[in-house]
C-alpha cells in the first residue's frame, strides 16, 4: 500500500512538474468563458474568437488581394485584431444599454417592414451569389440551386433568422445613432473656413496643371480654383462602322505583336552584345555570343520589317475607315455651314456617348495643353481654335472616327464660387461632424462604463 501511494504521489508531482492534467478542458465550456460583462450582458470567448477569426481572415484577403502578404499566425496580427475586436464588443454593449434606455428597441410597424425587406434582399443576395459562383453550370433547377444555396449558407451559420437578426440591429443602432447626432449642424463660419481651405489647396495642386484640372473636372470632381489655360469644347463624332471598327482593332493587333517581336529580338542583340563586350567572357563564350548576335540581328530585320508591314496595313485599314465616314462627317459639317443650331445638330448626329447626357454635354469638355487621357489628335485640334464660336473640320482620331469640334467657353481663372460648392462643402463637413460625434459619444459611454473584462482567458 504505502509503495502504491508513493507512485501516486510521484505521479501526480511529474504531471504537476510537467505541466501534465488528466482533466482534458470541455471546448463547450472553454467557449462560454466570460470575456467581457456590463450588467446583465456577456460576451464569451466564443463569440471573440469568431469576431477575430474573421477579422484576420478578412485582412488576408485583402492583401491578398493587392498582391501584399500578410500572416494572420504572427502575435502582432492576432493581438491587434483582439484589440479591435474587443473594442468593437465594448462599443455594442453600451449602446445596447442606450437602447433599452431610450426605447428604441421598440420598433414600428414601418421599421419592422424595413427589417424584413432588408432581411430577404441580404439574404436572397448571398443566395444568388452561391449560386452563380457555384451552381451556375449545374443541371439543377433553379429552385433545387436554391434549396443547395440555402444549406450552405446554413453550414456558415447564416440562415433567414441571422439576416433578420442582423436587420433589426441595424435598424435599431441607426436609430440610436439618429439619436445622438440629431443636433450637429455645420455653420457658414465652418463652411467658409473649409472652403477658403480647399481653395489654397486646390490652387497650389492646379495652377500649374491644367491638363490635370481638365481631367478631373471631366471625371466629375468638385473643383474649388480653375487655372489658367483651360478651355471647354463640344465636339460630334462620327465614328467608325462597326465593321471597320473590327478591322481597325485586328490590324492593331497585329502591330502590337510585331512590336512585340522586334522588342524580343532588341533584347537577344543587347544580350549577345554585351557578351561580346565583355572582358571577362572566355573566348569560347564569345564565339557562341558573336552567332546568337547574328542570328539575333537577322530577326531583328525580319521583325522590323513585319512591323513595318503590319503598320502600313493598319494605316490602310484604318484610311478605308474614314474614307466610309467621309459623307456623313461631310454631311455635318454642310448642315452647320448653312446655318444649323450646333446643339441640335449634336443631339441629332453625334456618336460620342459623354456629349449625349449630363454637364458635359451641356458645358462641353474641359481640355487644356497639357492634358492627357484624351486623344491628342482630339486635344491638338481643340486648342488650335482661335476664338470662342470656332468650328474644326474633319479632326482624324486616333481610335474612334472624325471629330468636329467647337469652342465653347474659356475657363474664369481664379477661386470657384462659394455658392457654387456651398452644398457639397456643407454635405462633407456635416458628415464628418455627425461620424465624430457619434464616435465621441460612443468612446465617452465605453470610458464611463465599468466593464468586468478576463483578457487573460483568451491566452488559452
């Protein structure tokens, strides 16, 4: 007996020693360890180890996705996704308790419609993404894809109850949100401040730039300083016929090829080349470059006159393209010579998309020296106009057809007008105002609330 003790007992030291347990830890129990309490409210280990799971999965694959590397294993990453994780859980239970307070857990028979219909269109879009991405060439019917669709999800733990449940949060921190930002507003002192902010900006990027400029106000941007040299064009296009267009594109491609050819060729006579020149290549190294630099240079001649071939061809192509458009680009240019409205002549003949609908087809293009992104044909042609009112002839484009154009307007050099971008300053400003002051609010309710955290128990 006492032998029987003492291996016990030495048992028990050599499992205590070696870090040893019999007691294996329940994963159910592990899971339901307290990390975070406010009052009544828990949140488990379980629930923080998802939320980080997913938060390091997401950053894999955004870096993935932009080609950068990125180790969801090291300490550094899992800490900080912790961090941020149980940041993002304190931040939700103090505004669950607001909720409760406040009463806008209680919601409307139009706010509970809302929850709904949000709830079946995020759920019938995860759907319909399963099913493109992986039943699209299953012969399933398309009710039998969906029923498959929906197990999967399921398998994820996102069912129609989830979608739901993560519809009526949404509404209901919206409405807490409402709530704490329903007094922010912007005043003309702050919208004059940014405005004269955005100005010297604006004037320091652009005024020595306006082909920069002209690119941006073309793309939509909201402009704040207009430099000089900048001038507003129409034009109407006549494009190439669908089929000449064709012949265009294929001619074009075999110029890139021979490129291509003459570009690899290029590359074997410098290697060749700088064998040769080498003084520390033996001779027998020398002899081999001096035959890989002639049969090089013998492809080089049969690739540049490829590439002379393929171009002249191109620009045959390409002349019997215009050539098919001349009556038409003609014909336009007759109606305005006789008096036509440019405007009603455009509407009616141009092919140019960006010239059909929205600012540009009522301000005209922006265009200015320097500029680049348009056709330079386009763009020389434009600024060879003397004076505002000036028709082009038939400008050849590059890539799309005859361009006829006409100069509008000259830019204002200077500070574009207050009122002018008063509502887009006001819209910019009031949102960053009303995203700080709910996240102030926020961080003042989590630095006041007495949290009881186990940080510790996520070591394990």
């Amino acid at each position: 007996m006492k032998k029987q003790a003492i291996l016990a007992l030495m048992l028990a030291l050599t499992m205590i020693l070696t870090g040893c347990t019999l007691v294996q830890k329940d994963a159910a129990v592990d899971a339901a360890t307290e990390i975070i309490r406010l009052g009544d409210q828990v949140v488990t280990k379980g629930q923080v180890q998802e939320e980080v799971q997913a938060q390091l999965d997401y950053m894999a694959y955004l870096y993935s996705a932009y080609g950068y590397s990125f180790d969801p294993t090291s300490p550094e990453a899992i800490a900080d996704a912790q961090n941020s994780v149980i940041d993002s859980f304190k931040k939700q239970l103090v505004a669950n308790e607001k909720i409760k307070e406040l009463g806008l857990d209680q919601l409307t028979e139009e706010e509970e419609a809302k929850v709904q219909s949000d709830a079946e269109a995020n759920f019938k879009s995860n759907v319909d993404y399963i099913v493109s991405s992986k039943y699209a060439d299953s012969e399933l019917s398309d009710e039998e894809k969906n029923e498959k669709a929906k197990a999967d999800l399921e398998t994820t733990g996102y069912t129609m109850e989830k979608a739901l449940k993560d519809a009526r949060e949404t509404v209901i921190n919206g409405k807490l949100r409402d709530e704490i930002i329903k007094d922010v507003t912007v005043s003309d002192d702050e919208i004059k401040t940014e405005y004269d902010s955005r100005v010297a900006s604006a004037k320091e990027t652009y005024e020595n730039s306006a082909g920069t400029w002209a690119t941006a106000a073309n793309n939509g941007t909201t402009l704040y300083y207009t430099p000089a040299g900048v001038r507003f064009v129409k034009q109407i296009l006549t494009k190439f016929t669908d089929e000449d267009q064709g012949a265009i594109d294929d001619a074009n491609g075999k110029v890139t090829e021979a490129n291509t050819a003459v570009t690899s060729a290029n590359a074997k006579v410098t290697t060749a080349q700088e064998t040769i020149d080498d003084e520390k290549a033996d001779a027998e190294a020398k002899e081999a470059a001096q035959k890989d630099l002639e049969a090089a240079q013998k492809e080089l001649e049969e690739a540049q006159a490829a590439l002379t071939a393929a171009q002249a061809e191109a620009d045959k192509v390409k002349e019997t393209a215009f050539a098919n458009i001349d009556a038409a680009a003609d014909g336009i240019l007759e109606e305005l010579a006789a008096g036509a409205d440019w405007d009603t002549v455009m509407a009616d003949k141009n092919q140019d998309p960006g010239m059909q609908s929205g600012v540009t087809a009522e301000r005209g293009y922006a265009v200015a020296a320097d500029m680049t992104g348009f056709d330079p044909a386009f763009v020389e042609a434009a600024m060879a106009l003397e004076k505002v009112g000036d028709v082009s002839g038939k400008v050849k484009g590059d890539s799309y057809g005859y361009y006829i154009i006409r100069y509008v307007s000259d830019s204002v050099e200077g500070p574009i007008a207050l009122e002018e971008v008063k509502e887009t300053l006001q819209s910019s400003l009031l949102s960053t105002k009303q995203n700080t002051t709910y996240n102030d609010t926020l961080q003042g309710w989590v630095d006041a609330a007495d949290f009881k955290v186990n940080l510790d128990a996520l070591k394990d």
